[in-house]
C-alpha cells in the first residue's frame, strides 16, 4: 500500500493569497488594496502640508509645484486631504467588516443548521430589514446617537451583518444536507459544536468572500453618510466629506471633487477585483481535490 | 467481422495531463481499441484506469484538462481529432451516440421529455418538423417504453431512474448511429432494471447492427452483452479477448483477481479482496503496472514493461506468464463470513415501526382528508447481538428510512424500538442519552459526502472518541492510531485530509470513526456502492473482522444482492417499506421465496458468460405502497386474483424463522419457482 506522505505545502492563508497573486484580477486588486492600506499607516508622517492649515490667499487654486492638486475653498491642501481621508473610512469600515461577518455569519450558519420556526421568524425579520432602503435606518440610528466613530462602527457592523445572515444560511443550508453533517447529529453532537467543527470551516469561504464584498459596500455607505454630513466632522479630513465639500466648486477647481473620488474609486475596485480573485480562488479549493 | 475495416480504431493512443510539477502525466499509455459493426466490445478497469477516458476519446471528446499526446483516434476511416468543429458536431450525437452514466441528470428537469428529443432530431434528423412527432414516439416504442404519447409529456423527475435510462436511449438513437459508447449505463439502477435495460440494449444491437462500446467496472454487465473485453489497468490494457475467455480463463493476474472479488450469489465465502491499490499516474513506469499487487511478479516483471503476447484462448495479454495465473487461485479461496450464535442475546428490536415522510397540512386536517399509507410500515426486527440483518430492495424500498429510523434521525410516526438491554429508545437523536448514542453508529453510503473535507483523518476520529470518552492530546492520539490500524490503515494517515484518499481508503476511515464510539450495532447504508469491486470487497473481509472481534451486530442495507448475501446471517426483503420475506439468508435466497425476491434473485447478473438473467417484471414507477392488501400487488408476476387487492398477506413460516407474506401456499410458490422455465 502506497503510504507516500502528503505534497508538502504551506499554510492554507499563504497558498490562497499565492494563487490570487497570479491572477491579474488577484494582482492588480491585492495591489491597490495594499497601497491604500500603506497610505492610510503612513500618510500622518509624509503628507506635505497641515491638513487643517488654511490660507485665504489661495483658496480653489490649480495644481503647482507647492499643491500638486491644488487647494479647496478654504486653501487647505488637496493632495494632503486625500492621503489622509481614507483612514476614518478604513478604520471604521475595517473594524465593522469583521464584526458584521461574524455576528451575521454565526446567526446564519445556526439558523441554516436549526431550520424550523425561529429560522423561518429570522429569515422574515432579514427580508423585512433587506427591503428598506439600505441608508434609510442607518440615518435614523445616527440622528439618535449622533455621528462619530463610536456610533459608526456598531451601526454598520449591525446594519452590514444583516446580508451575511442570508448567505451564510445558504451556504450552511447546502453543507447540512451532507452526510458528514448527518453523522455528527446521529453522534449526538451538541448543535455548537457541529456549528465550529463542521459547518464553519465549510462555509469560511463563502463568508471570506462575501466579507470582501461587504467591506467595499460598507466603505461607499460610510462615504455617502460623510457626504451627508452624517459621517466625520470637519475638519477631519475624509473623502466623502471632501466631494461634499468640493462640489460646489466643481467647475472652478475640478481637482477637489476628482481626486477624493479617484481615491474612494480605487480602493473599492481594489476591494472587488481581490474578493473576486478570492472566490475564484476558492472554488478551485484544492482540498477537494486528490493531490497529485 | 474479417474483411470489414473497423469502425472505430484507436491506435497507440497515450493521453496525458499537465500536473502540479509541469510534467506531462500519462491517464492513457498506447492504448488500442478497435470495433467493428455489430461487435460489443467492453472496457473494465477500476475507477482511475482510464476508460471512461478511452471511450469519450473515440468521439473525439477528452475532458478539460487532458491532451493526446500521441496515437489515433480513426472513426469510420478518418483521424477524428484532426476534424472540423462541424464535423465532430455532425458525428457526435449522429452516427457515434453517448449514453452517459446517470442519464437521469443529464435530461434537463425543466424541459418535457418531447422537446428534448425533438431537439436531438432537430439537430440530427433532416426531416420536417411535422415528422418529428411521430419519429419521436417511434424511438420511445423502440426502447419499449409503455405509452410514448404520455413518456413526452412527461418531465424527466416524473419518470423512474430505468425510464430516464431508456430515454437516454432513445435520444442517442434518434441519428441513427452506427455506434454507441455507453459510459457505465445501468450503474446506480435497480437489479431488475438494469437486467431489462441490458436486454434492451442487446437487441437494439443486434437488430441495427451497432458498434457498442460499453464502459463499466460490473464484469457481470459485460458478460451479460459484450462479445469481446478489453482490460485496463492503470491506463494500460492488460489483457483482451472474447468475453467468455477472459470470463472463464484469464491470461492475466489482474483479471482473475477482478473475478475473485466480486461476490457471488452462490458462494458461501465472501469474494476475496485484491491488495494494494494501483499507481497514480505519477508513478514510475517501469515494468509491469501491476507487478506490487500481483502474487506471480519476478525481477523480469519489475525490470521492463511486458509486451502483450498471445496468453491462450485467443487473448492477448500483458503478462509475461499467462501460463501460471491458473496458480494464484488455489489457496485464495474467501474467507467464511463469521456468523453468530444462536441464541445471541438480543441487541435491538424494532416493534411495529411505521415512518411517514408526508405530514397533513392544517387543511387537509380539518377536511379529514384520509392519509396516504405509510412510507415504512409494521417493520419487525430482532437483531441479535454480532449478527448481521441484510436489508434488500430496490431504491425507494424504505430501506435507508429504517436506517435513519434507528439512529434516530428520522423518528418514527408509531412503533417502538428497544435496545438489547431492554430499554426503549427515545425516538429522536436529540433526546437519547450520550450511552444509548454510543452504542449505535452509522456508515454511509457514500464516504465523498460522510467525511468532512476540510478535516484531517485525525480529527475525523477525534469526533467520537472526544464526545463519548472524553480523551485528550495524546491518549487521543494513540486510539486514532490504533483504530486507524483495526481498519488497516496506519499512523501516517492521520494527517491526510480525505481529498488525498482513495475512494476505499476513505470508506476505512468511515468504519474506524463507527468503531472509534465502540458500538455495539453498526447501521451500514449502502457502505460498497460507491466503491469498485476489488475495494468493496476488502471492505466487506474488513467488516467480517470486526464483527468477530467486536460481537458489534450489523444492519446492513445495499440493494446488491450478492453482496448482503456474501455477510448477512438473516436477509430481510423489503418492497414499498414493507417487509416481503425474512429469513436466514440461506433460507430467503433459496426456494421457496416470496415473487417479489424470485424476481429480484432471477435479476441478478453474474460474471458468468453462459448466465442469463430471468426476468418477469417490467419496471415500473411506483412512487407510494397501496392503501391495502399486498405492497407487491401491482408487479407481481404471479397475482393470485383480488385478495392481493384487498388483504394484507398472511406470514407463512417454512420453519427456522423463515417467513414469506404472499396469498400463495409455500408449496404452491416452491413449485412455481423450481418449475417455471428460465424465459430467455
């Protein structure tokens, strides 16, 4: 009998991350996502100018060789404004991503796993909360609470992890059907323990993709609240509240609208080509497959 | 067949595909196949020897993935793989029909079954739309389906698994071809609709004078319609020759160990396992593929690949001794299945047990409409402790249902169910106690789908030995070892995830995590069909061993005959969820027996070239048992008037526990077995 040992092959998270690396979707993603993560870290230390610095004199101007993109209504830097706005964002977001991913996919995977009336009673109150226009309760919550991070981050985490009960039950829903999952119940396994050893390391994929997915929605739904004025406050700088800003100057200094945008832009299609890169990544899982 | 050119004739073909490391792997190594018109010819290998491969090769057709290397591929004079996209499309489908495995899923369910053959006329036929219809019910009539006119208005979930088969059929007539490859047709159907589909297909053979080419892993499908069989072994043909021949006097130690594994209804032994498993295609190649496993192997076996030489009998083979395999059977007789004694103190009974699937809804409550009988009804069993209860039917029998029943998965609608000790068994899973679940564990039919993929083997068997002992680290570690060795497997298997296993390989692993509770019954759904026959039975040695190092009482369920004959000590027979006969197996497997288990023994394909199958019943679909009177009313062969309508029958007992539910006398059913003459 041949007992040759298993391919040696590094962690999982290592060989996922190397095979997306070799997708230009993977590549080109993992590479704007990096970038503006780098950005975000280091920006305090390489920003060129005070972002809260105001100069009268030289409000709205074009880009020079002293603002490269020029300065907003109140003279404050373009350039130094953008590197810095994404760290509210991604710092809210980032934290809210997981936690709506955890809470939403622990819920859904249970529900998938029970079934019944109380997945039947979930399941009605999610299409309920789906059927809302998505920003509509977030005002709401805020307006009561008030703005700012500690309020933001809950109220997305809540508000985002609503989606990712449905799909993490759908995904629960196709595991539960097999055989390994109708062993463990014929075991007697308490219903948790077959949650975390059976169900979530088959369902982690499906909820790391749609937490990709969900981090880019969440970051263009904190950028719209910002932009509402609902976000950060000014003078803190951040990219939706800098277009909100800017755009009433539009045609006289274009730059102040187009480089925050630019900036939002790429980071959530660096978000989407890497969740993209990931899923396809994932569905060419190599542990169902024979190693040869 | 002299004289005229082959219509299909492959050539020295090798096909590979690109592995991990870069190289090219060999799946097919100079593989030849040539058939001619009206000649059968079939292809057997284990699973991974390449002849689904070779057979979709022959259209022209290799799956994602894989590329010829070198040889040809020649249909009807021309390089197939060398032809135009139009051309292969031409004939595919047209003069060369796929019948695929499992043709129940590749009908499409949202299409009736008219259009869907319409298209395949459409697509094939140069005739008018107008003619279609009528063409259409004239191919439903040729693969003898009743009622054609209602078959294509039918969905394709509305027909039976041999239904779907024979529509199949019949779309891959609609070209008029010249040849067919049947990639494994009647596997995963019933015994009795695998017999009338085969007989099907040989007629059809004989009348159109086709080409067949048939792929299966089941010899006794291959003796039962091919004239000549070519066997592979790890994408090589090891040996080919007139089916009786290969059937009867292999040239080659593969072969006769293929026929030494399959299980026989007649023999008392169970079929004898072969070793080892065959290479990978990564492998070395050098010498003989199957030199480890073989028990005639030399240093000249090892040292360069034999050629195939004439081995007798007008077989070519690849073996260097085709003189001596006669040698390796003597003392390879099975080994005797263990019974138990009489007189076992009890392990489980099952009293009147009933299971519905349907529940009423509110309305039909309130209107008091009347029930729809019971999906498994009065079953009765006293399982005794280290015996083995064998429960046969065909598919939709109820068989899994009592399975599910007992392990509490599916609670009963009535009945009860005690364990051995006399306590009765909550009904379902959550409500049992951690000592009353230990005692009974399950093994499913299909290991692909029963172990979690992204567990380690190791892991895989913490799960019980944690739940019910308790066991950490390292004590842990040393029983998932030690039952990693009960099942013939060892340490280095811990680490492996089951995507790195063989299909036998990870039915092991399924037994050690049974075992690893330590239980007292073992419910076995299906444990070897998914598995090749070699495997299935070491499998089948394996289960012998424990149960006689255990005393662990089985519930064994498997619509294969042969194979619940090879380990039970008493056969249940089940039709609709109700129990037909039972009985020692010696007993229910000889006569008399109820119509329903003569119909089902006389089904039975056996590798044997001069063995044909009687068959008495045409497959129907029968989707729900009849509100009264006998579940076999509607197919039995030898109805006895309106009491098998309107009563229930009554046990008839032939002594020694043996009992047979049917409205005719034993003797009377005695002779009507011994008497009828075979129909073929």
């Amino acid at each position: 009998m041949s007992t040759a040992p298993p391919a040696p092959r590094g962690p999982r998270s290592v060989e996922v991350l190397r095979a997306m690396i070799a997708r230009p979707s993977g590549a080109i993603g993992l590479t704007l996502v990096g970038l503006h993560l780098l950005m975000a870290v280091l920006s305090p230390w390489i920003v060129p100018y005070d972002y809260k610095a105001m100069d009268a004199t030289i409000t709205l101007a074009g880009p020079s060789p002293a603002h490269w993109l020029g300065t907003d209504h109140l003279g404050r830097d373009v350039l130094t404004r953008m590197m810095l706005g994404g760290r509210e964002a991604l710092l809210v977001t980032g934290t809210a991503t997981p936690v709506a991913l955890i809470w939403g996919g622990l819920l859904g995977v249970y529900l998938g796993l029970k079934g019944g009336w109380r997945d039947e009673v979930a399941m009605r109150l999610v299409d309920a909360f789906l059927a809302l226009p998505g920003i509509l309760p977030l005002l709401v919550l805020i307006t009561v609470f008030g703005s700012g991070g500690e309020v933001l981050m809950p109220t997305l985490a809540f508000f985002f992890g609503i989606p990712v009960i449905r799909v993490a039950r759908a995904a629960a829903h196709e595991v539960v059907a097999r055989d390994f999952v109708s062993a463990a119940r014929a075991r007697g396994h308490h219903p948790l323990d077959i949650v975390r050893r059976e169900l979530l390391p088959n369902v982690t994929d499906t909820l790391l993709v749609e937490g990709a997915m969900r981090w880019s929605w969440m970051l263009l739904g904190f950028s719209a609240l910002s932009f509402l004025g609902f976000g950060v406050s000014p003078p803190k700088p951040d990219w939706g509240l800098m277009i909100s800003d800017a755009r009433v100057y539009m045609s006289l200094a274009p730059l102040g609208v187009i480089a925050p945008v630019i900036a939002l832009s790429t980071l959530i299609i660096g978000i989407n080509l890497s969740a993209d890169a990931l899923a396809k990544t994932l569905g060419l899982d190599r542990s169902r497959k024979a190693v040869i | 067949m002299a004289g005229t050119p082959p219509l299909i004739d492959i050539r020295k073909l090798c096909v590979g595909f690109r592995g991990r490391a870069g190289a090219i792997l060999p799946v097919l190594h100079e593989v030849d196949l040539t058939v001619c018109r009206g000649e059968s010819i079939g292809i057997v290998g284990e699973s991974g020897s390449g002849k689904s491969t070779l057979a979709l090769a022959a259209m022209g057709y290799l799956k994602h993935g894989l590329q010829k290397i070198s040889g040809d591929v020649i249909y009807d004079g021309a390089e197939m793989f060398g032809r135009s996209p139009a051309d292969l499309a031409r004939i595919r489908g047209g003069q060369l029909g796929l019948i695929p495995q499992n043709s129940g899923q590749a009908l499409t369910p949202t299409m009736r079954i008219g259009t869907q053959i319409r298209e395949a006329l459409h697509l094939h036929c140069a005739m008018s739309e107008g003619e279609h219809a009528t063409r259409a019910r004239d191919l439903l009539a040729q693969v003898r389906l009743p009622d054609p006119e209602a078959i294509l208005r039918r969905y394709p979930h509305e027909l039976s698994g041999g239904q779907q088969q024979r529509v199949a059929i019949a779309m891959a007539l609609a070209g008029e071809p010249d040849a067919l490859l049947l990639d494994e047709p009647t596997t995963g159907l019933d015994v009795t609709t695998q017999a009338h589909i085969l007989e099907l297909l040989r007629e059809l053979a004989r009348v159109r004078n086709m080409a067949m080419v048939y792929v299966s892993h089941d010899l006794g499908v291959i003796a039962r319609v091919c004239d000549r069989v070519q066997v592979l072994y790890a994408g090589e043909t090891v040996l080919e020759g007139p089916t009786r021949a290969v059937l009867r006097e292999p040239a080659h130690p593969y072969a006769r160990g293929l026929l030494a594994s399959i299980p026989r209804l007649g023999e008392q032994t169970l079929p004898r396992a072969l070793d080892g498993r065959p290479p990978g295609p990564n492998g070395p190649r050098e010498g003989c593929a199957f030199a480890p496993r073989c028990a005639l192997a030399t240093q000249d076996c090892r040292a360069a690949t034999p050629p195939m030489i004439e081995g007798g009998a007008d077989q070519m083979t690849r073996c260097l001794y085709p003189d001596r395999v006669d040698e390796i059977t003597g003392d390879q007789a099975g080994n005797a299945p263990h019974g138990c004694a009489e007189g076992s103190p009890c392990a489980l009974d099952l009293a009147e047990v009933s299971i519905r699937y349907d529940r009423p809804g509110l309305f039909d409550r309130l209107r008091g409409a009347p029930r729809p009988p019971a999906t498994v009804d009065g079953i009765d069993l006293h399982l005794r402790q280290g015996e083995t209860i064998g429960l046969v039917g065909e598919s939709g029998s109820g068989k899994s249902t009592i399975l599910k029943a007992i392990a509490g998965l599916l609670p009963p609608a009535s009945g009860q169910i005690t364990l051995g000790d006399g306590t009765a068994l909550p009904a379902a899973v959550e409500t049992r106690r951690p000592d009353q679940l230990r005692r009974i564990q399950m093994i499913f039919q299909n290991p692909d789908d029963s172990l979690n993929p992204r567990q380690s083997v190791g892991e895989i068997l913490a799960q019980p030995l944690r739940l019910y002992f308790g066991l950490r680290d390292k004590a842990l570690r040393d029983r998932a070892v030690a039952l990693l060795d009960t099942v013939r497997l060892g340490a280095p298997y811990l680490e492996r995830r089951p995507g790195q296993l063989s299909g036998g390989e990870k039915q092991r692993v399924a037994v050690a995590r049974a075992f690893a509770a330590g239980p007292e019954i073992v419910l076995c759904d299906e444990i070897t069909s998914a598995l090749d026959v070699s495997v299935q039975a070491a499998v089948l040695d394996l289960l012998n061993d424990l149960k006689a190092a255990h005393k662990t009482a089985f519930v064994f369920v498997s619509h294969d005959l042969t194979v619940v004959r090879a380990l039970s000590d008493r056969v249940a027979v089940l039709y609709q969820g109700r129990i037909c006969e039972f009985g020692p197996a010696a007993a229910v497997y000889g006569a008399p027996s109820h119509p329903y288990t003569a119909v089902l023994l006389n089904a039975v394909l056996t590798p044997d070239p001069d063995h044909a199958p009687r068959l008495m019943a045409e497959d129907v679909l029968e989707l729900s048992p009849p509100a009264r009177g006998c579940p076999f009313q509607r197919r039995c062969p030898v109805k006895c008037g309106t009491i098998c309508d309107t009563d229930a029958p009554p046990a008839r007992e032939t002594g020694d526990g043996h009992v047979i539910r049917c409205h005719i006398p034993l003797d009377e059913l005695c002779a009507k077995q011994t008497g009828e003459p075979p129909k073929s």
